[in-house]
C-alpha cells in the first residue's frame, strides 16, 4: 500500500470527529527522521480539494468533486492516478489473488503473528494537555507490544472541510474493502481502528519510536504554522513537466495476474 493512501486513511480516522465546515486551511508541518530534521511539509485543505506535500517530495492531491487521487513523485517528475473504479478493480484481484495456493500459504504463516498483533494495540488518554502552533491538544498513545509506541497530540479547535472528508471516508471505506482480502492483516487494522474512536480532533503532533530485530526507528511532525483563507486554484494542478505512469498498485496486480495464468 503507498504512503499516499495510507495517509489518507490515518487522517480520516483522526479528523472525523471534529468535522464542521469551515475556512480553507494551510497547514505546515515540521518533520524530525531518526533525530534528524527532513524539512517542512504542507497540507492544503479546501472544500473541494486537498493537497499534502510531503518534504521528499512526495504529494497527493485528492479532488473531492470527482473522487480521483493523483499521487506525484517530485524526484522522478512522474504522477499516476487512482480512481474510485481503480480501488474497485484492485479490490476484485486482490480477491482472486486471495484464491492462489501459494498467497494461502504465506498468509496462514502471518497470521499468529497479525493475530497477536490486533490483541496487542492500546490506545490511552495520558491526561496531558499541550500547546502546539497555538492549538491546544490532548496527548494519546498508542502502543503495540514492544514494537512501538506513538504518541499523538489531538485539538478540536482545527475543524477539517467537510465535503472534502466526505471523499477520504470513501477512499478509506474502499481501501479497508480492498484490505480485507488480507484477513489477519485486515483484523489488525480493524482491531487499532475500533480503538482509536476514542480518539477526538486532529493531530498536531506525532512522534513514533519503534524497534523491530534490535534496530530503533523514530518519526516526528509537528504543526508549526496554520493559516486560513482562500487557496489558489494553481494549488490543485500537475506541476509542469511531469510525466503521467501507470498506477503502480494495479499494475504489480496485473503482472501477477499473468504470472499466474502463465503458470
């Protein structure tokens, strides 16, 4: 699953508690790797559009009006899309793909592990009030085993746009659908997003440590700067000179598909 769309999921299920309509908002986050400062990135939130510009210079932009994700790669100047029949068809063969005496297998060795996994998550309110951006924010975290432990800041006082939301609900909606061909991953997933309702606002800080075979990760971002008004038009159109590639997901299917059929 890219970034992009995993984004768009977490970010609904931190958001869509604090729901109203509202003014566009720009919203500019600093972002910390390993102990190590990557840049800013920028999230552009309008009623009927949305961009998120990561400092690598990854971005996806989302136009609520017609449902499509343009997800753009700003070192390889390429972009794909992802359409609401796109998610559709990459639901139908991850299903088939499902059927396949090899994919049955793997999956049936990830599922104590995955199972244990869903058991494990804890999602509690440490009581902690912070000043974030000038926004105040309850301190969540959430851990898993000894693998990791995320902590989130979370405010209602940012109020997300709400046609805008209306399409990431569906875009995640769709991606669970498509996620639950993947039954123990697919339970994991259900079991931390059934707790995380508990979990009211938007976040305006994270921080996650994790520590997988004895190597230690850590990520950071923290809101440092928003500003409301109208955005401009330009905000929602492919930079010039990038190249349009086939959707990478549907495509590793497909190559699946005929290697399978091939066999």
């Amino acid at each position: 699953m890219r970034t992009s769309i995993l984004t768009a999921v977490i970010l609904v299920t931190a958001t869509a508690q604090a729901v109203a309509a509202s003014d566009d908002l720009t919203i500019v986050s600093k972002n910390i790797h390993n102990g190590k400062p990557t840049g800013n990135s920028t999230s552009y939130l309008a009623s009927d559009h949305v961009r998120m510009a990561q400092g690598d210079g990854n971005e996806m932009i989302v136009d609520a009006q017609t449902g499509v994700m343009t997800t753009l790669d700003g070192k390889k100047k390429t972009y794909y899309t992802t359409t609401r029949q796109d998610v559709q068809q990459m639901s139908a063969k991850m299903a088939a793909m499902m059927n396949d005496p090899k994919t049955q297998q793997g999956m049936q060795m990830m599922q104590k592990m995955t199972g244990a996994m869903a058991e494990s998550y804890e999602v509690k309110d440490t009581g902690v009030t912070r000043q974030i951006a000038g926004f105040s924010c309850e301190e969540w975290t959430i851990t898993m085993g000894g693998i990791s432990t995320t902590r989130e800041c979370l405010t209602t006082a940012l109020q997300y746009p709400a046609h805008a939301l209306d399409v990431f609900k569906e875009f995640s909606q769709s991606m669970q659908s498509t996620m639950s061909a993947f039954g123990p991953m697919a339970k994991a997933s259900a079991g931390l997003a059934e707790k995380r309702k508990a979990m009211k606002g938007f976040s305006v800080a994270t921080s996650s440590a994790t520590e997988i075979m004895g190597i230690k990760m850590s990520e950071e971002t923290e809101v440092v700067e928003v500003r409301r008004g109208s955005i401009p038009a330009s905000t929602w159109e492919i930079p010039a000179g990038y190249t349009q590639v086939e959707n990478p997901m549907l495509k590793a299917l497909d190559r699946h598909d005929h290697a399978h059929s091939s066999g």
